[in-house]
C-alpha cells in the first residue's frame, strides 16, 4: 500500500460520509519558483471510525492538520448511468497541528462539571 503525508489547512468543516465516516479537503501551497507564485492543491480525505469521530468533533474550517493516507480510487455510476471515479486518500493518522491560532470553543456548547470548554 502507498501512503502520503499531507499536512495543510481544512478547507470546509468535515462532512458525513456514510454512517461511519466523513470527508474533507486539505489545501496544501508550494512556491513555484519558475512563476514565483504560489500554488494551492487540494487533497480529498476521508476518515471512517474512531478517526472519523475524532474529525468531527475538532476538526474545523481553516485547522492546520497533518494526515498519513492511503490513496483510493472507487468506482461508480451517476445520475445519467456513466461510469465515474471518486479519487481520494483515506486517513491512516490524523494529527491536530499546533498553529498558533486560538481555537475557540463553541459559544453554544455548554460548559462540562469541572467549568471547562
């Protein structure tokens, strides 16, 4: 099996996939040298289980987070009976990365016992 590292920003807040899992995409950037711009590619992820929990609950929009992956490619047939095919990477690890942002809790989200977020 193939796995990649990707380490980059959410760019939506995860999205359920299923009854077990969910997906988002991560914006990673590199410099071209040749054009001296950067440029911004987009990596399709899903988790499923535990992982997937863990995304949903703290994963968010704009969270810096880094991800090992295995790359898929399933296959299916749309609306019009066309053969199409989803390309993605499936998170092995998920790691919360420290940004230097101040995440803030939920202003809806009621305190625990102890007085914590």
């Amino acid at each position: 099996m193939h796995t990649t590292t990707i380490v980059g920003r959410v760019g939506s807040d995860p999205k359920p996939l299923g009854q077990v899992g969910c997906y988002f995409s991560i914006a990673t950037e590199r410099y071209n040298g040749g054009t001296k711009q950067r440029e911004t590619t987009w990596s399709r992820c899903k988790a499923f289980g535990k992982t997937a929990e863990t995304c949903q609950k703290y994963v968010t929009k704009g969270r810096l987070v880094g991800v090992v992956a295995h790359y898929e490619v399933s296959k299916y047939k749309d609306s019009t009976g066309a053969d199409r095919e989803d390309h993605s990477f499936v998170i092995d690890n998920l790691e919360l990365m420290p940004d230097g942002k101040q995440h803030a809790p939920d202003p809806n989200a009621a305190p625990d016992p102890n007085g914590v977020w």
